[in-house]
C-alpha cells in the first residue's frame, strides 16, 4: 500500500537513507504502487532504483550519500 508519510516507510529505508532520499523513495514507490497494479515488489525495486539515481552507499562508512559529494 503507498506510503502516507516517512514515518510509515520500512525501518529499513527510514535507518539507511537520509531524508531527501527517504522522500525520493516515497514518491518512487507510491508511483510505481499505483502504474504497476499494486505490485508491492515490484515497487520497491523501482523505489531503490530512484534512490541509486540520486544517491549511492558508501561502502567505507556504509552510509547513502547524493551522488557528486
């Protein structure tokens, strides 16, 4: 089901990833909820790959950080 808020985003999501990304994901998610026919899992792989657009892991901190930083 979409996301009304950050707050209700999986723990997963909410721990890992900054806010604007949190954001990201959210729309991403909730978009693709409603033009993929409720496919949740299909969802979140397209809710990741907005984030992986704008943001990447850091593998030596494992903190998410926008792209060009």
């Amino acid at each position: 089901m979409p996301y009304k808020s950050l707050s209700h985003l999986p723990e997963s999501v909410r721990e890992q990833l900054p806010k604007h990304a949190q954001e990201i994901y959210r729309g991403a998610y909730n978009s693709a909820w409603d033009e993929y026919n409720h496919d949740e899992e299909r969802a979140h792989r397209v809710a990741w790959a907005a984030v992986k657009h704008k943001y990447e892991k850091n593998e030596q901190t494992g903190m998410w950080e926008e792209k060009g930083n």
